[in-house]
C-alpha cells in the first residue's frame, strides 16, 4: 500500500517542492494551502503530516494541539524558518 502523507504551507513553492521530491521517493502527496484546508481534507489514510508554523490563520502548532485533542496520534513533521532558540 502506498504511504499517504499531507503538506500543509502557505507558500506554493514550498509545497510544490516538497511534493515533487516525495513523489518521486514512492509517496502520495496531498497538498494544503492552510492549516483550515487541512483539516477538511486530513483522513486516516494519511501516514504522516508535514506541517508549516507560520501560516495566517491557524498556525501549524495549534492544528497540532487541535489533532491532539481530537485524539489523532499520527506523526507530524514540523517545518519553519525560524532559526534562533528564542523563536
């Protein structure tokens, strides 16, 4: 079966990047411009979220708390450009 995983950036490029180097290693990509986006498209299917920080709206950190709470356990891969200790 082939692993499922979703990328949710608010930056195209970003995600078009990283949907072209996954599908090329074998996976199914889902793409989603906002972490609201995400979370009407997220199944079970998915084996794994790749999930941006910084997004307007919702940030990745509290779609992660909310799957939390909903009891989803699945793993999560956050992405950010912060780069100091203090962020």
């Amino acid at each position: 079966m082939e692993e499922r995983i979703l990328v949710v950036d608010d930056e195209k490029d970003i995600c078009d990047i990283l949907q072209f180097n996954l599908e090329n290693e074998g996976y199914k990509v889902d793409l989603a411009n906002s972490a609201e986006e995400a979370l009407s498209i997220l199944t079970d299917r998915h084996d794994l979220i790749i999930l941006d920080v910084m997004m307007g709206g919702m940030s990745g950190f509290k779609m992660a708390e909310r799957l939390r709470k909903e009891g989803k356990s699945g793993p999560i891969i956050f992405l950010t450009a912060k780069n100091t200790e203090n962020d």
